[in-house]
C-alpha cells in the first residue's frame, strides 16, 4: 500500500505543478488532497496494528482485512 500512494502522492504532485505557475500554490493544492489521503491511510494501518495485538488478533486482523478489501 505504501508504494502505491508513494506513485499516486508523486503523481498528484506532477499535476498540482503542472496546473499552478507558482510552487507555493502548486503545493498547496496538492497538500489539499494528499493530507486526507493520508491521515486515512494512517487511521486504518493504526486499526490493523491495534488488531494485530489484540487478545483476539485473529479475529480482529480477519475483520480489518476483510472490510477493507
């Protein structure tokens, strides 16, 4: 999963340049869609690490996996 939003972060970024003259601006468009990207990313890798440790890892890491795919 890491690799594939490192491709699309990178991608995005090549477009916010590409469509904004300046780099402050560029930048600012592309914070605007990769930081909620990321902070879902983050909130479910927590989920599964959270599960991964539980008394009832199995079970938990089965129910992570299964909603996400």
């Amino acid at each position: 999963m890491g690799a594939n939003l490192a491709m699309r972060d990178g991608a995005d970024l090549a477009h916010a340049l590409a469509e904004h003259a300046a780099v402050d601006d560029a930048v600012t468009a592309y914070e605007k869609i990769l930081i909620p990207r990321s902070v879902e990313a983050a909130e479910g890798a927590a989920e599964g690490i959270d599960g991964a440790f539980a008394p009832d890892s199995a079970e938990q890491t089965l129910a992570h996996m299964t909603a996400h795919h």
